[in-house]
C-alpha cells in the first residue's frame, strides 16, 4: 500500500527535476578542469561553503540514529552520539587542522602526501595508500546511507527498501557526476532551505504538543520505561533497551568518545571545503557557521523523538503484542537474518495475499487498523524499533502536503551528504591513481569521463556492500570504530612527528585497513559462532582499541624501516604548514621572532579546544531542553555556553585569521607540490630579506 497523497508525490516528483535540472545546469562551469570539477576553482564565498558543509553532514541515515537514540533517552542521547552525530571534530578542525590542509594548496588529502613526504617512493606509497584508504572508507559511509535511506523511504512506497534506494540515489548519482563541487555546493544551499522550513515546522509542532515538563517525563517512562527521559546530565548508567545494552554505562561511553572525537579530529581536516578556502581567516570563519547551523538538527530531531512518544503510546498501548508478533513472523518465514529483517516486513506490509490467511489475520488482530504502516515498527528483537520511529511520525502526525515537504527536507539531507563523499571520492581516483600514475597527460575530458565511470562503479560497490549488514547501527560502529581505529594513527603522526615519514605512512594505513576489512569479514561470517567471540567482534570498543594497536604497529615499524623525509622536504612543509608538536628539529631552523610567533598561534589554537568543545555541546542541548520546558536545566546549560563562548571568542575568535607570514612560508603553487624545491614566484622574490622577518598577517 502507499501511504502517500498524489499530492506528496507531486512535491517530491517536482524536487527530483529541480535537483537533476541545476546538476545538468552547472555541468558546463564545472568542466573547465579539475580545480573546477573537484574545488569549484576555489573561488567559492566561504559562508556558501559553511552552509554546504552542514548540509553534508546532515544525512538521513544519521538522523534516523540519532532520533532513535533521542526517543529512547531524551536529550541524554547527545551523549552517544559523541562517536559521531554530534560532529565534535568540528572543533579541532576550526582551530587548527583545516587551515593545515588549506596551506598546502593541493586539490586531495592524498595529494597532501607528496607535499608531505615528497615525490619520492615513500611519498607516492603514501599517496595511493591513502587515496585506497579513502576510497574504502566512502564506500562504508555510503553504504551507511544506502541501508538507511531505503529503509526510510520503504514507509512510503509499497516497494522493497532496495529499490527505494536504487531510484533515489541513482538520481542523485545523475546530478553530482555531471556537476562536480559546484553541483556539491549550489545544491547543498538550495536543500538547507528546504531543510530549515522542515526544522521550523518539526520543532514548533513538537513544542505545542509539550504541555509541561511533568507531562513529557510521565510520558516517556511509560512508554520507554526512563524514569530520567528529560534530564541533560551525563548519568553513570542508564537502562537500554534489547539491542542497544552496550550503551548502559553512558558516563564511560560519552568520555570515551569524546576522547575518540579529539584524537580522530588531530588527524582530520582534508575536507575539500578547507583545500577550496581562500585562506586561513576563512577557514575558521566557514567553520565556524558550519558548526552554528549544525545547531537547527537537534530541535528537529528532539521533536521527531517528542512526537514519537506520543505516536508509540496511541499505536501500541500494549507493547507486549510487539514480541508476539515478531515470534509469529519468525515462525512463518523461518529464522531470518537480522540484516533481512526490514525487507521481510515489508514484503508482509505489501504483499500480504502472498503469505497465509491465517498468519495475516493473526497480525490484524495483533496490531488492529493499519496493520500494514504498524509492521514497519517492529524490531527484531520484539519491541518497538526506534530506527523506525522518523518516518513513523512522518506516516502518523503530518497533513497532507506537509509530509510531502519534510519528506523532502529528509531526503535533502541524505543527498547532500551522499554528493559530498562521492565528489570527494571521486577526487582521489581521478587525481590520485588514474591521472598520477596512469594517465599524467590525460585530457580534461578524458579524466571528467574516468571520473563518471568510477563514480558509478563506486556507487555501485557501496550498496553491495550496504545489504550485508544487519542494521545501520552494526554498520556505523564498524566504520567509526573499527575502519576510523585501523586509520588514525598514520592519520595523527603526519603532523606531529617529523620522523614519520611515506613508508611509515602507507605501511601502517595499509595494515590499519587490512585489519578493519578483516574484522569485518569476521564478523559476517563468525559473528554467531559462541557467545565469546560475538561479544569481542561487536563490541565497538574492543574494535577501536584492536585496529588502533594494529596500525600503530605496522605504523612504526613502516616508519623506521623506510628512509626519513628528505630535509628540503622537510623544511618546505614545515615552513608552510606549521604544525606544532614534534617538530624540535625544524623549529630551531626558525629566527627567535619566528618562532615566538609559531608559539603563540599553537597555544591559542590548543587552550580554545576545551571552550570550543563546550560551547558546541551546549549549543546543540539548549534547544533540546527548550523544547522539552525543561527550564531548570535550560538557564544551568546556557551559563556553561556563555562562559564558554566568551572563552573561545578571547582566546581565539578575535585572533582568527592572524596569520605568521614570514620568508619560505608561502603557499606552494602546483609545481612545488609535486618538487617542494621549486619556489614560488613570491618565495624566489623574497630570499632577499635578511634576516628572517615574521609578521602577523590578517
């Protein structure tokens, strides 16, 4: 059955053209060469790439997550989402890890490894190690948002969530090859408006529906069963329901990924937002709005899981019907896998003449009217499935129109963060394998072409690999912990250890990935062996802690069984970049003036993280706790965010942009990316100026 008015399905019809028809649009401007095609020439206004960045980072998938986990604890839900949703690298990469990347001028992060290492065996081991690390990392995270998006969008439509993910993401597919960056950007502002009169709509219906802070509470423990569903605090323990036991001790999963958050984001920043900046100033300033707008998905996913509450009570009054269900349906189809669980549903939703008459009348007395939209909201295990409660409260609680347009607001939010990671992707193929090693005097309409055949490859590879997953938490888990933990610490040592060096970077990323890939085959395949080895394998901490120490391994010794980095290399990356941590050797290259300077720009950087952390954590709460009239709460959060806030703008706000310019420290042009040697026009005229001379540029 479809669920969906003639009137719903025309606004979303009309959607689809408009995203297609500006992709189509923009193709011509983003054929002038790969600057244009992967960076938008990088004369993009930093607040069109601010807003382009919230936008790629609200995808469906994750709000489909984090209102699941919002339904099941209140806003005590952020503090989960710290492995990921909460976006809390974001932070680090404002402070000092994108305008890192930005000084390099490169157009890829594995680009980033030649004018890093150099164009040296090492260098170029470096480069493909991490294009291939990137390449596999995206076909996890789009796999993530292929197993969500047809979930979401089977609700609506009497067809298989596979299929609703092939027609959805194949249209957008059309759009962002043809495209490019600029397509990435220009409709990532037209979806935010979309996305913004969604947020609106949801949040001021959800706050009419709250009539006091007691109501809520009642509310919530009757039908999740938390007695401290309205609180903000970070509770030592808290009580989870079937599936989710591995979040009990919230305190301790909150700190640990909030120290997860902080290492990852000192190896993060190659965002091509950041390489597409014009210059440092910019990049704390896109970032900066980018973090601000990530503000508007928490009230709107608060009031999806406030509205879910409601639904769930005057759906299923007796959820004990829930585990009769789920055992009635396993008796008919036999004991199905838990990744087929939402295809089978909803083969029972809308195929019901092909199963027995008796099995369906049984499931009509069970869930009553509408039986066919209510099947949909049953989990696995027997309960109430909270992935499922968004587009529940889509079916039940919007008018005819409105559905139609918060549908499109969600999808919005999928696709921009779906164009993102493929153009990025793409980027470090075309770049970084077919144009460096294969093809270097390719033509510009030959590599656009490569580009469009591997993006549909790609494609094509994530949702192979999205339907081998039992459920979108089991895939995000493995690619945060286990993938992102293989990574990290190639990722980490490139800025902060002169010795590191190509070898030890490849090295230690191609064990760190093997390792991950590993993991997750094990998992497929001996996941049910023994209680033992099920409780190691999906335990996303111990995955974390196995694939880092496997790459910190292979990393170290790929480190000193390789030859360091050539000196000048050295020396050309560090006078451009700047990084601080151990950096002795080539810091004592620098004047005393230089090096005071370096100085004060790394003590800035570092003592605004725990300001800027705190104030992006009680930004994304307040509206939370407003929503909910939880006032008390409310004045406590917003003092925290005052003081932090006026922390992060002395320290570091009213000094963004301040730049060290001094001899050797310019931007390399092309030509010295590839042979750091070569100065720059700017460079060769200023070798005159003796002695070495710093200013603080604004």
């Amino acid at each position: 059955m479809s669920s969906l008015h003639l009137v719903d399905r025309v606004i979303i019809f009309v959607y689809f053209v408009c995203l297609v028809g500006l992709g189509l649009h923009l193709k011509k401007k983003a054929s002038g060469g790969m600057d244009d095609y992967f960076l938008g020439g990088r004369q993009l206004p930093w607040w069109a790439l601010g807003i382009s960045g919230m936008a790629s980072f609200l995808d469906l998938t994750g709000t489909m997550i984090i209102v699941s986990f919002l339904y099941m604890m209140g806003p005590r839900g952020l503090f989960v989402e710290f492995r990921g949703g909460a976006v809390l690298v974001l932070a680090v990469m404002m402070l000092w890890t994108g305008k890192w990347h930005r000084r390099s001028g490169c157009i890829t992060g594995a680009e980033w490894m030649v004018y890093r290492f150099g164009d040296t065996l090492g260098g170029r081991f470096a480069r493909m190690s991490g294009a291939l690390a990137a390449i596999v990392s995206s076909v996890g995270m789009i796999a993530y948002l292929i197993k969500g998006s047809g979930l979401f969008v089977a609700m609506f439509l009497p067809i298989s969530p596979e299929w609703c993910a092939i027609v959805m993401i194949g249209l957008a597919t059309i759009y962002i090859l043809t495209s490019g960056f600029y397509g990435v950007v220009y409709t990532d502002i037209f979806q935010s408006g979309i996305i913004l009169v969604a947020v609106v709509f949801i949040s001021v219906m959800a706050f009419m529906k709250v009539e006091s802070l007691d109501q809520i509470a009642a509310l919530a423990k009757e039908v999740t069963g938390q007695a401290a569903w309205t609180t903000s605090s970070c509770s030592w323990k808290t009580p989870m329901p079937k599936g989710y036991e591995q979040y009990n001790f919230l305190f301790i999963v909150a700190a640990f990924y909030l120290f997860r958050n902080i290492i990852f984001g000192m190896g993060s920043g190659g965002d091509q937002r950041y390489f597409g900046a014009k210059d440092d100033k910019e990049c704390g300033k896109l970032t900066f709005l980018w973090t601000n707008l990530m503000m508007f998905r928490w009230p709107m996913m608060m009031g999806f899981a406030v509205l879910g509450l409601f639904m769930v009570k005057n759906l299923f009054p007796d959820q004990t019907v829930l585990a009769e269900a789920a055992t009635l349906v396993k008796a008919q189809v036999g004991q199905v896998d838990k990744s087929r669980w939402a295809e089978v549903l909803a083969s029972i939703s809308n195929s019901p003449q092909n199963f027995p008459a008796e099995f369906v009348e049984r499931l009509q007395v069970l869930f009553g009217a509408e039986w066919q939209v209510k099947m949909h909201l049953l989990s696995y295990e027997g309960t109430i499935d909270p992935e499922r409660i968004l587009p529940a409260v889509i079916l039940y609680n919007m008018p005819v129109g409105l559905k139609g347009l918060v549908l499109v607001a969600l999808i919005a939010a999928s696709l921009s963060t779906f164009g993102s990671i493929v153009n990025w992707t793409i980027g470090f193929f075309t770049r970084d394998f077919y144009q460096a090693y294969l093809r270097p005097k390719a033509s510009n309409q030959e590599l656009l072409r490569v580009s469009w055949i591997f993006g549909f490859v790609f494609v094509v590879a994530s949702f192979l690999f999205a339907y081998s997953v039992k459920n979108i938490n089991d895939i995000w888990d493995w690619f945060i912990m286990a993938l992102g933990g293989g990574l990290v610490i190639p990722s980490i040592l490139r800025f902060y250890w002169w010795r590191f060096n190509g070898g030890g970077f490849a090295i230690g990323t191609m064990v760190g990935l093997i390792g991950a890939i590993v993991f997750r085959i094990a998992q497929v395949y001996y996941g049910d062996a023994s209680p033992q080895i099920s409780m190691i394998l999906s335990n996303p901490v111990l995955q974390f802690f196995i694939t880092v120490l496997i790459g910190l391994i292979g990393t170290i010794i790929g480190t000193y069984l390789t030859r360091p980095t050539d000196q000048k290399i050295l020396q050309q990356f560090y006078r451009t970049t700047r990084p601080f941590g151990f950096w002795k050797p080539l810091l004592n290259t620098l004047s005393p003036q230089v090096r005071a300077e370096v100085k004060k720009e790394h003590i800035r950087d570092v003592v605004a993280l725990p300001f800027a952390l705190a104030w992006q954590i009680t930004l994304f709460l307040l509206p939370m706790l407003l929503l909910i009239k939880n006032w008390s709460a409310f004045w406590i959060t917003l003092s925290i965010f005052a003081v932090s806030l006026a922390g992060l703008y002395f320290i570091w706000l009213r000094k963004w942009g301040e730049e060290v310019v001094f001899e050797g420290s310019v931007q390399p042009r092309a030509a010295q990316i590839l042979d750091p040697t070569v100065p720059s026009e700017k460079a060769k005229a200023a070798v005159h100026v003796k002695p070495e001379i710093a200013e603080v540029k604004k």
